[in-house]
C-alpha cells in the first residue's frame, strides 16, 4: 500500500521525531519532496495493534473526524476501506452517535457525515502500514534524541540520537528536521539551552482524568445507537462518559471527570460511576455486558499550547507539529485531525518553496506557524471552552471567552436540527466557526428568546 505522490523533484534529507500519528503523517507529505525522510521513534516497532508506552491515551476512546479521514483517505487512497476491513465501525452522524451535552440529547437530523469509531492502535498501525510501504521513508525504531547540534548561522546541523542496544550516541545529518514526539517534548528547554527567545505558553490546568474498559455487549435489536456520549453541564456536573464500537465486536467505554472527581479502576467502582451520570443509559447498557480486561486509566493535568511564531524561537529548518505544539483536552477528541490538518500545512511549505531549508524566504517560518495557528485556534478554542467553565481550572480566559461560551452553549442546547447539523460540521473541521452566525442558524437560536 502506498500513498498517492505529486509528481515533482526530490533531493536532501528530512528526520521526523516521533511516530505517532502526527509524526507519521509528516513524514508521508515530506516524502513527496525529499530523497530520504528518516523518522526517530524512542518505543519499539509495534507488531501489533496494541497500546505502547509512547501514546499514553492508547487504551481510551479515540474518535476519527471528518476532516481528519477526508485528508487522511486523500494521502493514502484505500485508507478508508484498510479501516472498514480491518473492523473499524462508521457511524452517521445525527442518526447513530447519541450525545448528550449541555443538559439535552443533541436532535437528530438527516444527511450526516460519517464517522469511523476504531481503536487507536488499530488506526495508527493502518497509518503506519501504509506510511512504512513507502520507499524512500525508513524507521529506526527504540532510538531516543538527546539533543541538536547546531551550525553557525543558527540551524540546524544533526539531531543526537542514541539506540537502546548501543551505548554511544551517533550525529545524524539532515536538511529539515520536524518535531512531532507528543505531549512529553522537551524542546523548548533544548532550545532556550541553544540560546534561541523562550517559547511563550499558553498553560490551562484542569485536573482531569479518564478510565476505560474493553466490554462485549450481548446482541439486542433494541439498540438503535452505534455510539454515544454522555458529557457533563458544567460547572454543576463533572462526570462524563461514552461507549463506541471497535474493531473485533467489542465496544470501548470511557469514564471520566473534572476537578479531581476521577472514575475508580476496578469494575465495581467504575460501574458505580457511570452509574451516577444524569442519564442512565450507558450504565443500563453495561448491566449485561462482560468487561474483557483491565480498567486503564490516563490522567490529564493541563492543557499546553506552545507559540513557535515569531523570530528567534526555532532554527529556520526546524518544525513542530502535533502534541509537541498543542496539547489540549483530548476528551474532545480533536487531535487527530488537528494533525493531519497540520500536515496538510506541512505539505504545502514544501511544496511551495522545496526541500533546502536554507534557500526558504524569511517569511515561511513564520507563515507555517500562522497557518498552524488557524487550525489550533479553533481546537483549543473548544477544549478550554469546556474546561474554563470550572472555577477550579486555572487559566487566562481568552478575549471574549464570556461571548463566546454564551454562543457556544447556546449552540450546545439547542434542539433545533439545522444548528445540530452544523454545529457537527463546526465541530468535525469540515466548516469554519463562522458558518454558525449564518441567518438561518441565528434565527433558530434564538427564536423565542
């Protein structure tokens, strides 16, 4: 399986940190301007769809959204049948995902778009599969980066790396180097320690956590769902959860809540959780149903958007995507395609000005990073949303953050189909945020208001 290229020449190296999805993707766009794309993963080749230890969130519910599978299908043609094939579920939206948010079930409402509900060790090794079919792309798995060396005129000149079964570090040369190593990334300190400007933060603490278990539903023809999600009013409830179809006839259930109200790990406390929620219906679900392993949990302390704009923070041929950038609630279940909306970005800067960092114009740094911005803008801009409703979450609210919860909610609560419909589409990156203050969805939101 390979991924469709756009025909064009290549020369020099590029090195990826990292091999998740963010990092995966990556390497496939750089692939189609650079001779060689060489991506520096610190856990083991995975041989299997299972959870590893560089992707902490790998045992909970992972949804895969619109924009997401619509860019992920255009760099891999075949990728949404890999997935169907596989045992990935589809679902409708306004039809077979039940959600309940801001105190109301959303309306239903014809002509959807679909989801795919799947583990998230199975998308990525499908990703991984089809990246891995790609020549000039080559891993070097259980190789961890201690460092950069760096020329005179500031950038980049070799990336230190050291193997697990190898003592001694080795200096590995590239032309673009791109950091995409997740949440844990230490680069802002590698590059204040260079003498690069600090890398400003934006830093949300909410003290949050989630739990999830495997379960096998008995059959019932009575069920009339393929997902839903039960997500608290806040600030007055801090409880939330949501069960979705998996590959292999099981179904994923995650519990979670705010403000250190956090679900127990074994079955009995867990259960009893879910059972507080201000509807029943997941735990009425479960009464039946057999949990198949452990209850694994992932706790969630902060929110971290990192700001690489902007001169002297970042050698010219260094990028960040991914987790390493923005880091927001992942309950929200946006950081897939916030990455592969981010590589799109990725592409186009190689596209448009070729594969020898050294020869890009001044500008195209700085226009990589804007790009990036307009896509997090909207990301983190609903994840804090959510969070900063809590007075117990620590945090500058963003200008305009009482206006802006106020619509949101609005949204949220409406039983209005046509604002349901579209604020699904807001939500799932298919269309901007603006396409809600249209004249129609106004005149429903606030009719009798």
């Amino acid at each position: 399986m390979g991924g469709k290229h756009v025909t064009g020449e290549t020369a020099g190296k590029a090195i990826v940190i990292g091999s998740g999805i963010a990092g995966l993707l990556a390497a496939r766009v750089l692939s189609e301007r650079f001779a060689e794309v060489h991506v520096l993963e610190k856990d083991a080749e995975p041989v299997a769809p299972t959870p590893r230890k560089g992707v902490p969130q790998g045992h909970h519910v992972h949804v895969l959204l619109n924009r997401g599978e619509t860019i992920l299908e255009d760099l891999f043609p075949g990728f949404r049948k890999a997935l169907l094939d596989g045992g990935s579920v589809p679902a409708t939206l306004g039809r077979d995902v039940n959600w309940h948010v801001a105190g109301r079930w959303m309306p239903k409402f014809d002509k959807g778009m679909e989801t795919f509900f799947q583990t998230r060790p199975f998308l990525e090794q499908v990703i991984r599969t089809f990246v891995s079919a790609i020549p000039t792309i080559h891993f070097h798995y259980k190789t961890a980066v201690t460092g950069f060396d760096y020329a005179e005129t500031g950038s980049v000149r070799s990336v230190r790396a050291r193997t697990q079964d190898e003592e001694q570090e080795v200096a590995l040369e590239a032309d673009l180097f791109v950091e995409a190593a997740g949440r844990g990334t230490r680069l802002d300190q590698e590059l204040q320690a260079a003498g690069f400007t600090p890398v400003p933060a934006t830093r949300v603490e909410v003290d949050f956590a989630y739990a999830s278990g495997l379960f096998r539903l008995p059959p019932s023809e009575n069920r009339d769902w393929r997902a839903m999600l039960i997500y608290p009013k806040a600030p007055e409830e801090t409880r939330a959860a949501a069960i979705v179809p998996v590959e292999g006839d099981q179904w994923l259930v995650t519990a979670a809540g705010y403000n250190g109200d956090h679900p127990p790990l074994d079955a009995a406390g867990f259960m009893a959780f879910i059972g507080t929620l201000s509807q029943p219906h997941i735990h009425t679900v479960l009464q039946d149903a057999e949990l198949l392993g452990p209850i694994r949990p992932f706790k969630f302390k902060a929110g971290v958007r990192r700001h690489f704009g902007g001169s002297n923070r970042t050698p010219g041929n260094l990028l960040v995507l991914g987790d390493a950038i923005c880091s927001a609630n992942p309950f929200f279940g946006q950081g897939i395609a916030v990455a592969a909306q981010e590589a799109m970005v990725l592409r186009d800067l190689v596209k448009t000005h070729g594969h020898s960092p050294a020869a890009w114009p001044d500008r195209a740094q700085k226009s990589f990073y804007r790009d990036i911005d307009r896509i997090l803008d909207i990301s983190w801009g609903l994840a804090i949303g959510e969070d900063l409703k809590y007075p117990s979450t620590s945090g500058k609210k963003p200008f305009g953050f009482a206006i802006s919860r106020f619509f949101k909610d609005r949204v949220m609560s409406s039983n209005d189909p046509d604002v349901a419909r579209q604020f699904y589409r807001v939500m799932h990156f298919a269309e901007s945020p603006l396409t809600l203050l249209r004249p129609r969805i106004l005149k429903a939101l606030f009719r009798g208001a």
